[in-house]
C-alpha cells in the first residue's frame, strides 16, 4: 500500500461519498427503537480485522454483518467515552436468511468467505477513472482500504434478519449497498407524445 500512496503522491485523491440519511439519524426513538431491536434479537456485536483468512473466526450462523473502514487517522480524545477513531460503514449484509426471512444454507462465514475476493482487491483501483456502477465494482474499489474491519452478530431468529439488515441499511446508507447504484427503469409500449 505505502508504494501505492507513493506512486499517486501527486495524483487526485479518490474520493469516498458518504450521503448521510439525516432524518433516520436525527430521529432519536428510531435510533434508540433500532438498538433496542438488534439487542433483543441478536448476541453482542463482535468487530475483528477484515482479512482473507477472517472467515475461520467467524460462526456458520444467521446473522447481520458490517464491512467498516477505520483510517489511520484518530483523534487524542481527553474523555473515555469516546476512541477518537474515524469509522465509515461501507457495506450491511445479511446471512443464512432469504429476503423474506426463511432459513438459506449458509451463515455468516459462508458469506465472509464470498467476500475474501474484493479484500484481495489491488488498491490501484482506487485510483480508477471511471466510477463504479455495479455492486461487485463497489466492493472491489473500496473493500480493499486498510484497515477494514468486519463486524458481525448473530441473529438466531431467520425471520428478523432482513427487516433488521433493511433498517440498518437504510440508517447509514453505505455507499457499497445496492440502493446507491443508479437504476435505469423503462416501460415497454407504445409511444406516447410528452406533451
């Protein structure tokens, strides 16, 4: 990475969006209502390092998961209740649960190991002219920032896994979730004059 940064010193720096859901997190209840729910439904959130081998930690169980990028960058914070580390949530997923919360086979390492190919990612595609438009081209542009972690909880009611991971993605709004690819719709018929 450091003769990466190097070579691009003097290049334009890529750049990240982060497009807050301002009014999600602004209203405390649902904040507070959110929390409540994954701490009823789900174990204690546990964050490990996000590397190719990070897949042999992690349970084969339902569950809810987090690709989250940690800049070197801190701040020397005076009070304890706060690290003074940067965080940015690119990525929520979910395991072992379908879209309408039956059982799927697989849990939360089976999906890890399908990611292991966007962290082995070359970080020259950071420096890419043309911006990402599919799911896979998001993962493989930011998956491979460093340091990643990946957080993860487990979930063990299927049914609540994709009404908790649709919440939580549309709280932070990650830039890698599907939702921020541009969607082209069109209808089929006949032509109709605009005016």
């Amino acid at each position: 990475m450091s003769t990466l940064i190097l070579r691009h010193r003097d290049s334009d720096s890529p750049m990240l969006s982060a497009n807050w859901a301002l009014l999600r997190l602004l209203d405390q209840f649902g904040c507070e209502q959110l929390q409540a729910d994954l701490g009823s439904e789900g174990h204690p959130w546990e964050i490990m390092t996000a590397t190719e081998h990070g897949w042999e930690a992690v349970p084969d169980e339902p569950g809810l998961y987090l690709f989250v990028w940690r800049p070197w960058f801190a701040f020397n914070v005076a009070n304890a209740r706060c690290d003074g580390d940067l965080r940015q949530v690119l990525y929520v997923g979910k395991a072992g649960a379908d879209d309408a919360g039956n059982p799927t086979n697989g849990g939360l390492k089976q999906r890890y190991r399908s990611y292991v190919k966007h962290l082995r990612s070359e970080p020259d595609v950071l420096w890419s002219r043309s911006e990402p438009r599919t799911r896979t081209q998001m993962l493989d542009r930011y998956l491979c920032l460093r340091p990643m972690e990946y957080w993860f909880t487990v979930i063990p009611r299927h049914d609540q896994v994709p009404q908790l991971e649709d919440r939580l993605i549309k709280m932070l709004n990650p830039p890698c979730n599907k939702q921020r690819v541009p969607r082209i719709t069109a209808r089929l018929g006949p032509a109709t004059p605009a005016f």
